[in-house]
C-alpha cells in the first residue's frame, strides 16, 4: 500500500495503525511537507512506480494552494474544486502509460 499524501500525513503512524488492525501488508507512507502535484510528478518513479505498490490512496493538490492561486479570480481552473481536479487529472495522465489495461 502506498500513501501519496501532503504534510497532512507526513507524521502519521500509518504502520503503527495497520499493525493495530492485523495488516500486514507493506505500507509506505509518502506524506511530505510542501509537496506539489508538479513536484510529485517530476518525482513519480521514485515517489511511486519504482515502489510497484497494489494499492494507492491519494490526497494531492493541498500544497498547490499558493498565495499565487489563493487570491485569482474564482473561476475556472482556480477554484478549489478545479485545483484539486486538475492535480488528479496531471497525476493520472503521467501514471497512464504504466498502468494496466
């Protein structure tokens, strides 16, 4: 199992929990500080594809909130629902390739 995740998660006892529940698959915890969905994607092999995990829980897009998208104009792709669209879909079109019909 992989987490891909922001500073939300970066210090939570994710292997601590799973050990608690009987889980005893890997698990691999890739909450980190200020990372972006470009920098995430500039780093997917390593971050990702290189680990070849079964399962992958997501929670992108928080650190792409910047002061920079903070205050434009409400509207398309800025709003908050539109950002966390588009760092999904930048995920997903660079995980394409790998992924299995």
């Amino acid at each position: 199992m992989l987490f891909i995740v922001s500073s939300l998660m970066e210090l939570f006892p994710l292997c601590e929990l799973a050990g608690s529940r009987d889980i005893d698959d890997i698990i691999y915890n890739r909450g980190i500080s200020g990372l972006n969905t470009d920098e995430f994607v500039q780093h997917i092999h390593s971050l990702l594809l290189d680990l070849r995990p079964t399962k992958v829980f997501s929670n992108i897009g928080t650190n792409d909130i910047t002061e920079e998208t903070l205050w434009k104009p409400v509207v398309p792709p800025y709003d908050g629902v539109h950002l966390y669209a588009n760092a999904y879909l930048k995920v997903y079109e660079s995980l394409e390739p790998y992924l299995l019909d």
